[in-house]
C-alpha cells in the first residue's frame, strides 16, 4: 500500500518543481510567445484603425471633390446658358437688322420704280401730246384748209390733254 500510496501521494518537492517548471515554461511563452504575438495583434489593429482613418480621409475628399465637380459642373451649365441665350440674342438682333435693311431696300426698290413710273408716263405724256399735236395740226389743216399756226395748236393741245385728265 505503501507503493499505492506514493504513486497517489503528494510529495511537496515534486509539487514545488512541477510548480517552478509551469512558471519557467510560462515566463518563457510570455517572453517569447505571447509578447510578440500580442505586439503583432496590436500592430494589426493599429494598421487597421489607420486604414479606416485613410478610407475615411478618401471618403471626405471624394466627397469635397464630388461637391467641387457638382458646382463647376452647374456653373458650367449655367454659362452655356448664358451663351445660348446671348447667341439667340444677338441672333435675333441680326435677324431684325437684315429685315430692317431689306424693307429700306424694298422701299427704295419701290420709290424707285414710282420714279422710273412717274417719268416714263410725263416721257408717255409728251410723245401722246406730240403725236396728238401732229395729227390735230394735220386734221385742222385739211379742215381749215389752211396752215395752222404752231402757238394755237400747242394751246389747243394743253386744253385737249387738261379735258382728258379731268375725264379721267
């Protein structure tokens, strides 16, 4: 019972060295292990936390971008408005121009041909006076069966061509 006994029995000094070798195995896995393993978690994290810190600094300046790109983009929006409506703008200011430059052109195209009317009918007027002139000197001659002289027949030309206007 004796050899049960020390098989199941505590012996302090196999305790104490059992005691001693968990503590040195221990100092050396904190030394050695748990140490660099928890540095290197710690270095993990803190390459994590910079990265969200990176991401969140891209994220603020995409953001600032995207409100940079928004204002040129509507500031540009509004300057090709400005140009389009300038361009309708000066579009119709030539427009009324060139329809004022030809009515000016119709108008003096029309005043023109009032003349040209005008005077073709007074150079009408003189060779029907002169045509009527030499017939009715002709006719009153072989009426009369004289000469007649010049200065009755132009006076009685005038009253002729008088009584034909008012007729008219």
């Amino acid at each position: 019972m004796q050899q049960f006994e020390s098989l199941i029995g505590v012996n302090p000094w196999t305790a104490i060295f059992v005691l001693v070798n968990t503590l040195l195995i221990f100092a050396v896995a904190k030394k050695y292990l748990f140490v660099p393993v928890h540095n290197m978690i710690e270095q993990r994290q803190q390459e994590i936390k910079d990265m969200y810190a990176a991401a969140e600094a891209e994220k603020s300046s995409a953001e600032d971008l995207k409100v940079s790109y928004e204002a040129r983009l509507s500031s540009a929006r509004a300057e090709a408005d400005e140009m389009i409506r300038t361009a309708v703008q000066t579009a119709q200011r030539k427009g009324e121009t060139i329809i004022g430059e030809a009515n000016m052109q119709a108008s003096r195209i029309k005043q023109k041909a009032e003349e040209d009317i005008n005077s073709e009918r007074k150079q009408m007027l003189m060779d029907v006076r002169s045509e009527i002139s030499d017939i009715a000197v002709s006719i009153a001659s072989k009426v009369v069966e004289r000469e007649v002289q010049k200065k009755d027949h132009e006076t009685f030309v005038d009253e002729f061509i008088r009584n034909v206007g008012e007729v008219k």
